[in-house]
C-alpha cells in the first residue's frame, strides 16, 4: 500500500536526482508551434510550484518542436508530479511523456534511473489505491512494461498483495479492456495473459466481493468474476 511518505520520499528523490540540470536562459523551438507566451510560462515560477496549465504545452512539444533532453530532465520530476496527481492530463500525456523517456532512459546516471524506478513504483501502487484513474492500469503496465521495459512480475506481486477495494475495482476494469492492448506477442504482454487467465484475479476479486462498500461494486465484481472464469476454461 502506498502512503504519503512513500509517494513523497519518491518524489524528493525524483528532484534531487535531476536538480543537476538547471533551465537555461534560453531555449529552442519551432516558432510555428510554441508561442514566447508558453516558453515563458514555464519560466515563471520555481519547478515545483509549476501548473499543469504552465507545463502543459511543454508536455506536448518536448524533444520534438521544443527544447533538448537536459530541458527535459529539468522539467520531468514536476511533469511526473502533476501525472500522478491527475492535474496534467495523463489520457493525453503519460504515454507520450513515459515513451521518451523509455527512448533512453537506460544509458542516464545510476541515481537518475533509480528515482525513475521508484517513481514509478509509487505511481504504480498509488494507481491500485484509487479508483478510477485517469492512467489506468493498462496504461500503467505499458508504461511499466513496454515504454521502460521493467519487469512486470514484481508489480502484479504487488496487485494481488493488495487488499484495497479500488485494487480490485482495477481488476475489474481491466477483465473488460485487457483484450483491447496492443502488447500482443510481447514478453510482458504473455506474462500478463498467463497471470489474469490464472488464479490471482480471481482472488482479488472475491476477497473485495464479501466487503463490497455498495450493491453495486459487488455486481461489478461478480461480473468480473464471471468474465474470469469464461476465460480460466479456455
């Protein structure tokens, strides 16, 4: 289970691996596609007291039509902040923004892929803690899975250890999208496929069923029952 320490201990240690790259005077862009009035923006106020208003057209453009990766760097502790906080728009942002770090994340210092490790962990278990979320938990495991290519076995052991409802109400989400990814053929994607066709799902589900806080979760989670043992015969 997540807990304010936990998710503020990872955040402080996103910071202070990336406070090596302060934000340069000036930078580059594509006059076409960022206004001065969005470069300055994001200028106008310490990192951390950024809005997802100031940073998100930055989120959209980055490495592409606006700055370099040391910009970047600059930017993604409080870009990461405001996705797992639901103040930017993670429907729009979090897999675009988790892919270009995917691109090369694996040759930055030892300290930075550690706090984007931990990060990363705290989102996770923050995700099945509250529901619903706007980065659901398919988008989660492909950013987990495909985007860093971590491996996915320790964040599933993490699921089924959790004993929240909103973990279960994930599992139920996820028994109606989990044939609509686009992983298939991928590694992680069959640990996946044989891990929900397996007995853990059912577990989840069923121990949330006998405390369901309304009539209608229960239903939720007898449907999904339901749809789990169609597929575990199979």
């Amino acid at each position: 289970m997540d807990t304010p320490s936990d998710f503020d201990g990872a955040l402080d240690a996103l910071y202070a691996a990336f406070s090596r790259y302060p934000l340069a005077a000036k930078t580059d862009v594509c006059d076409h596609c960022v206004s001065d009035e969005q470069v300055r923006a994001t200028r106008a106020a310490p990192l951390r007291m950024l809005t997802a208003s100031a940073l998100g057209p930055y989120a959209g453009h980055a490495l592409s039509t606006w700055g370099d990766l040391d910009e970047f760097k600059h930017f993604l502790p409080r870009l990461l902040e405001l996705l797992i906080l639901e103040e930017l728009d993670g429907f729009f942002h979090a897999e675009s923004l988790m892919g270009r770090v995917g691109v090369s994340w694996r040759g930055w210092s030892q300290a930075e892929q550690e706090a984007i490790i931990a990060t990363v962990g705290a989102w996770w278990r923050h995700t099945l803690n509250h529901y619903p979320r706007d980065v659901d938990v398919m988008m989660m495991i492909e950013i987990i899975a495909d985007s860093l290519e971590l491996d996915l076995a320790p964040y599933l052991a993490g699921w089924e250890a959790n004993t929240t409802e909103a973990a279960a109400r994930h599992m139920a989400w996820l028994m109606h999208d989990f044939t609509v990814s686009t992983g298939h053929g991928a590694e992680w994607y069959t640990l996946l496929d044989n891990w929900i066709s397996g007995p853990a799902p059912a577990a989840i589900l069923e121990r949330a069923f006998f405390s369901a806080s309304s009539p209608e979760v229960a239903q939720e989670l007898s449907n999904a029952l339901e749809t789990h043992r169609i597929w575990s015969r199979h």
